[in-house]
C-alpha cells in the first residue's frame, strides 16, 4: 500500500463513520431544519410550510425546532429551488413547493439543476383550489358584472402574480384566455406582496390560492368572482362563492399541488425519518383542521408515499413540457 492511499483509507472510513451517525442522529439536536419556501413570506406557500412546519416539530418529538426560509424570486420561485438542489444533504435544508415544478423543465432555459435527478421526493402534501379576486375598489360584485366591466376596460386591466410560472401567473393566463381579453400581468416575488397592493387598489385582479385569499375574502377585503375547482368549495368562509365553470367559463379548472423536497444525495435513512415524520404531520388533527378552514386537502396516504410523488411529478412534466414549448414561452 503506498502512503497516500494508506491515509485515504482511514479518511473514507471516517467520513463513512460520520456520515451514518449523522443519519442516525437525524434530526440532529439543536439544528433546526428549515422549510425553503421560493416566495415572499405571508402568502400561500409560506402558509402551507408555516402550518407544516408546527406538524413535523411535533411528528418529530419536539426533537428540534423547524423553520421556514423565505428565498424569493426568478420564475416560479427558482432561486429557492436551486438553493435547496445545492444545499448540504444532511436533511436539514428542504424545499416546499407547488406546480412550478412541473413547469421549470418546458420553461426554463439554462434551468440550473434537474427536477427529476437532483432532488429526492419526500412526499406530497396538499392540493389548494385557486379563487379569482379584485381589488375592492371594483365596481363589480359578482362573476357577470366583472365580465361587463373588463368589457368596458379592455386595453387598462391588471392582474398580479407571483412571476412567470407561479401558480397565480398559470392560472390568470388561463383565465384570460378563456375571456379573451389581453391584460397587463405585474410580477411580485409572491402573492403576499402583490394581495397588500390588491388590497390598496394598485392592481386590479389577481387569482391565487385559497391559502392566501380564504381570510381577505372573509374580511371583505377584496371581491371574489370565483373559485377553480369543478365543485363549490365546502370551507364555510367559501362555500357560497361560485365555481367560475358554472359561471360560464368552460372547463376552467385548476388546482395547486405541495410536494417536499430534499436535495439529491440526502441518505436513504434520513429520507425515511423525513417522510415518516411527513406522514403523522399530514394526519395531525390541527393540520388538517388548518388546511381544511383555508380550502386546501390534505393528500392521501398513496399520495404521501416519495416514489408516488415522484412519478406524480414526472407525469406531469411530461404534460406541461409539450404544452410550454408550443406556446413558445420560455425563461432565462
Ligand atoms: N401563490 C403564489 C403563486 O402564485 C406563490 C406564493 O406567494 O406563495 O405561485
């Protein structure tokens, strides 16, 4: 045996000493694991991981604490995602995100890492029905006067999202095609910035997560005009607002996915601590309680399971990705 490899070989067993440890020391004490959520905080997102975060504390035995990072911007919350793919794998830097991630691969030019290869799946979490809200402001109180008034107002409406391939932009675009009627869309690093500016009547429109819209919408703070799911919500707060199906516009139906990520590499063992802990998170009675008052629903057991999510997540990249290159929509 030469020197250099007579060093080697106790360095590598060290390091494989340290790192099985490391797995099953997991959560280790007094390191917190943080929720990256890619959006601004106070909006949907970070309203799914804040209540998540409470779950998987106590799944965890009040082990150690968990808590969410905001890292905001690019589209579809691209930074936060490139953040996680690159962290340490030791299952304390893990992602929460939606439908953006079944859109970066047909949208993103140059995209900085691989969906499907560099994270591993820890399991979905909830689908969120969207609602179609305005500033109060507005002259329209209902789905039909909101039709007369974009009538009225072509060429001058706008409508707020959270950036290029975030669950708000998807489903405003969607909308305004289905009307076909051309508005201007504002950018904002999340939709808990861009419901501040609705809120004040800077922007005119925006159709975002029950997560997010459930309480203005309670408070009268802004007008609602419908929700996207194919069924009225049972959520008390939403339950007599109108499906925007049965209002007229055809086949509008949209609904926004959670899933947990962690970056590739994460040890398999740690994985499975990670995912059992998502397991009793998702079945803890205040969670669901949380998740049900806001409109969202909690996935089901098959859902839950890392090997569903991923080919969930495959599946709908395979969807998406034919449908994002033909409108030849792209981002950098
Ligand atoms: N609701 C946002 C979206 O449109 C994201 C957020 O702020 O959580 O994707």
């Amino acid at each position: 045996m030469n020197t250099l490899f007579k060093s080697i070989v106790p360095l590598a067993a060290l390091a494989t000493v340290a790192f099985a440890a490391q797995a099953a020391d997991y959560p280790i004490k007094d390191k917190p694991v943080a929720l990256v959520v890619p959006f601004a905080a106070g909006g949907p997102t970070d309203r799914v991981a804040r209540d998540l975060a409470e779950a998987l504390r106590k799944a965890f035995g009040g082990a150690t604490s968990v808590v969410v990072e905001n890292s905001a911007g690019g589209p579809g919350g691209l930074i936060g995602a490139n953040k996680v793919a690159k962290a340490n794998p030791d299952g304390h830097t893990l992602l929460v995100h939606h439908i953006a991630m079944s859109v970066f691969p047909g949208l993103v030019r140059n995209l900085p890492f691989k969906v499907e290869t560099d994270f591993e799946y820890l399991g979905m979490i909830n689908d969120v029905p969207m609602t179609l809200i305005g500033k109060p402001q507005l002259p329209a109180n209902n789905y039909k006067e909101l039709m007369t008034w974009v009538q009225a107002n072509k060429g001058k409406i706008n409508l707020a999202n959270a950036g290029m391939a975030s669950a708000s932009h998807l489903c405003g675009m969607l909308w305004q095609s289905a009307v076909g009627v051309d508005m201007t869309t504002v950018p904002y690093k999340g939709t808990a910035p861009a419901m501040t500016d609705l809120i004040g009547g800077q922007v005119d429109l925006m159709c975002d997560q029950t997560t997010n819209t459930t309480s203005q919408i309670e408070g009268k703070k802004v007008k609602a005009f419908g929700v996207t799911t194919a069924k009225r919500l049972t959520t008390p707060a939403l339950k007599d607002l109108p499906t925007l199906q049965e209002q007229g516009v055809k086949d509008f139906q949209i609904t926004i996915f959670h899933g947990l990520y962690a970056p590739k590499g994460t040890p398999a063992d740690v994985q499975k601590k990670i995912n059992d802990a998502l397991k009793i998170a998702l079945k803890d009675p205040d969670f669901i309680k949380k998740q049900e008052g806001l409109g969202a629903v909690v996935v089901t057991d098959k859902r839950m399971e890392p090997a569903e999510h991923k080919k969930f997540i495959a599946a709908e990249i395979a969807k998406m990705t034919p449908v994002i290159k033909a409108a030849g929509v792209y981002a950098d």
